[in-house]
C-alpha cells in the first residue's frame, strides 16, 4: 500500500494509556521518540512553534550521522522539556496526525515522556511547588499575607534571591494574588426565569478557576456581571480544585486523578441538571473538554460534563444566535489588540472572543494568532525565560503595531507576558484587560 503525502481526514486522538505498564518501558518509549523524531526532522514543518523542534533539529544536524540515529538518546530529554504541550503542532502543522497511518501525536508523546520522567522522580521540587496552585494560593491569599507575597514578587532583591534558590526567573512578571479569593465570597444570582435557546441552555454553571479565584478575582465578578445584565441564572460548584492543567504539563497523572475526582461528581451534577458549565480560563475549558476524558476514557461522567462545557465567549456568542443576548452597547472600545491562546485555538471552536468584541460599535480588534510564550509554569523558570521571551517576540511587535487602547487574551498569563513583551521593547504602554472584562465595560456596567 502506498502511504500518501499527509491526510486529508480530520485529526483524531487516540486515549492516552497511562495505566498500560509498557507506557512507561524505556526501550518503548525510546523507540517511538526515535521514529517520531525522524519523522518530524525530514518534514520540519513545526520549526517556528516552540523550542521543541529547533532543539531536536539542532541534535540531528549537529549529530555524526546528520540522522536521528546519530543523537544519543540521553539527549531526548532535552526536546521533552522544551514541549510545554500548547498542541499546535498537531492542530495546526503536522500533516501525519492520526488518522494517518504514520500516527503522529507529538505534544502526546512528550506527555508519555514527562511522566515517564516524574515517574521516575527526575522532576525539581520548585516544578512540584509551581503546579500546586490551590496551596500555593491557599498560602499566598491567607488573612494580611496577599500584601506580603505581592511586595515580594516585586522586590528585586528578593525576586533573584528565589532565583537562586528556587530556579524562578526574576526578570518574569508574576501575577498578583487577591487580598479576597473569588470563592470566600460568592456572588448571589438574580431570580430570573431559566430561557434555554436552541444552542445554548438558560442557567450557566460557573467553573471558577484556580487562577481567577486566587489571582484575578475580578474576571470572575465581569463573567457573573455579563451574566447578570443578560438575566441569565447562574450557581457554581461546591467545592471546586485546580483542573489539573500543571499537573498533567509535569506528567503527574495520579495528582491529575485526585482532582478530577473531587471535581467531577459536582461537574457531571450539574451537567445532568441541564447547566451549561463555564471557565473563565481557556487551559481549564480544554482540560475538560478534551485531556480528561482521553485520560479517563471509562468514565461516562467525563463525556456529559464535556458536552456541557463552554468557553465563555463560545456560550456567549451562541445565546446570541439564540436571539438570546443583549446588543446594546454603550461604550466603545477604541482599538484592541486581542490574542487568541493556544488553549483557545486547540478546543476548535473559532474566533468567539473575537466575534463579540466586534458586536460593539466604535471598535477594531487586531488578531494574533501565534504563542505568546508564557505556557503555562514554562515561562517563569529560569533556564527557559529568555526562550519565552524569544518565542513571544513576534506577538508582542504585532500586538503593540496598531497603538491599542487595549491589550487582551483570554488567557490571563499570557496577557501579562505580552505587556511585559511591549514594555521591554519601549513601545507604549496600554491597558491589559481581559476580554469579560472588556465586554462588561462595552455594556456600561460598574
């Protein structure tokens, strides 16, 4: 049989067989990296994404044999930790993803290589510590400590002291965390009757997130405002931990099933109640809208709160084909300069945030599409900030070329990497606001 150039199918995936002991095999696993990475050097598609290829291109090229056969196998390692598991090379450059015969799933491949590595206990305590985000900010956000750790990370001195000890960058911006989480203080929904739409259902279920509940507080208030203005119920879960998001980039599976299981019997609830179940992060909405259920194929709660889940923007945009969302705008927003994440791109939905920027008159939104560098816990270790800040280059030019008014992402990390992208190249500095936020501020609302 002839294998053709490419697939013309649509990108399938395969379930990720972590409880298969021969997952974690050496030799196995050596051996598929080794066919993969031949693969990948012949095609070289993917050299522009991240710094996985050019390091894995520049093993070969600088190998005796000029072939993948030349590179020691020792040197894997230092592709898989330059994989930051953004999944655009499967998305959007590799021509060899499954249905191809030549089955190609690189960010997949990295994930089996990474938790084959932690298995093994080849991980570093600040990447344990860096991925605990609920005690972390547990921690960070306990009564008169929030003001204490903000001046911290904002002390020069203090910033390359846990450099030098703990491997964070000190030149990377950190986000602030809140004086008040998010869930210390839930806010009450209106008593509005549920109007469920063709697409959309009428009462939305808030899956707060880590980040919002811990850092940003105020994204979560702009969603429940929107919400509220729409007179659309909401409630949220219980109870709620981290996704699983930095466990799963370090490769820590059992980490990643202790919190699907303490968030999945309120999420397949309320899924079951009829709610649409929003995340206000895009990492989260992808966790459960595609890596858990390829992780926990055997569980059919899984596939229900999947279903049920909605980037905010995608629930947004389809109320209002609905006929179910208010249009009326009263505040222009100049220019702005929106980049979509990497999280958002790979759920496959379309521009969304996009589209509803543009509902409000008086605006123009320039678009990038491309990483901006951050990914996750990638961009604050200090042996990977300057290639983050290199990855990140082009957007920053791009997103500060149009003189915005604002800066936005969905992904709020990815946001603040931006503006420090703008500051350091001198240009002028705008106003970082989430896309909720820019909306609730286009309706008028305090």
């Amino acid at each position: 049989m002839t294998t053709r150039e490419g697939s013309l199918e649509r990108p399938t995936r395969h379930v990720v067989e972590w409880r298969d002991p021969a997952f974690f095999e050496q030799e196995a696993l050596d051996k598929e990296l080794a066919r993969v990475f031949d693969i990948c050097h012949g095609c070289r598609r993917c050299v522009s994404l991240c710094g996985a290829f050019p390091t894995l291109f520049d093993l070969v090229d600088e190998s005796s044999t000029g072939e993948v056969d030349g590179v020691a196998k020792a040197d894997y390692g230092k592709v898989v930790d330059q994989c930051y598991l953004c999944d655009l090379c499967y998305m959007t450059k590799c021509p060899y993803v499954p249905p191809h015969p030549w089955n190609v799933d690189f960010p997949h491949l990295m994930l089996r290589a990474k938790a084959k590595k932690f298995r093994d206990g080849d991980v570093k305590f600040r990447d344990k510590l860096l991925t605990g985000t609920d005690r972390v900010g547990k921690l960070a956000t306990a009564p008169g400590m929030a003001a204490m750790v903000n001046a911290a990370n904002a002390s020069p001195a203090l910033r390359k002291a846990l450099e030098s000890t703990l491997g964070v960058a000190a030149e990377a911006e950190l986000p602030p965390y809140a004086k008040r989480p998010f869930r210390r203080r839930l806010p009450a929904s209106g008593p509005w009757p549920v109007r469920d739409g063709e697409r959309t259902p009428g009462k939305v279920a808030i899956f707060t997130t880590c980040y919002v509940n811990y850092n940003e507080p105020g994204i979560g208030h702009d969603l429940v405002k929107l919400l509220a203005h729409n007179e659309i119920p909401f409630v949220f879960a219980a109870s709620e931990v981290c996704c699983g998001m930095p466990k799963l980039e370090l490769g820590d599976f059992a980490a990643v099933e202790r919190l699907m299981e303490h968030n999945l019997p309120q999420l397949a609830r309320l899924a079951a109640e009829g709610y649409a179940i929003v995340t206000p992060v895009p990492s989260c909405t992808l966790m459960f809208k595609k890596e858990l259920p390829l992780l926990f194929p055997e569980r059919d709660e899984l596939k229900r709160v999947a279903d049920a889940m909605f980037d905010p923007f995608e629930y947004f945009v389809a109320r209002d084909k609905d006929g179910l969302l208010k249009r009326e705008f009263v505040k222009p927003l100049g220019k702005v300069s929106y980049h979509i994440p990497c999280h958002s791109r790979v759920q496959n939905v379309g521009q969304k945030t996009r589209e509803a920027l543009q509902w409000v008159p008086g605006t123009e939104v320039t678009t990038v599409e491309r990483c901006a560098g951050h990914d996750g816990t990638y961009g604050v270790k200090a042996e990977f900030f300057a290639e983050s800040m290199r990855i990140g280059k082009p957007v920053f030019a791009r997103m500060a070329e149009p003189v915005p008014d604002f800066v936005s992402s969905d992904c709020p990390i990815a946001g603040r990497r931006i503006m420090q992208g703008i500051g350091a190249s001198g240009s002028a500095p705008a106003r970082k606001e989430h896309p909720l936020t820019l909306l609730r501020i286009a309706y008028g609302l305090d």
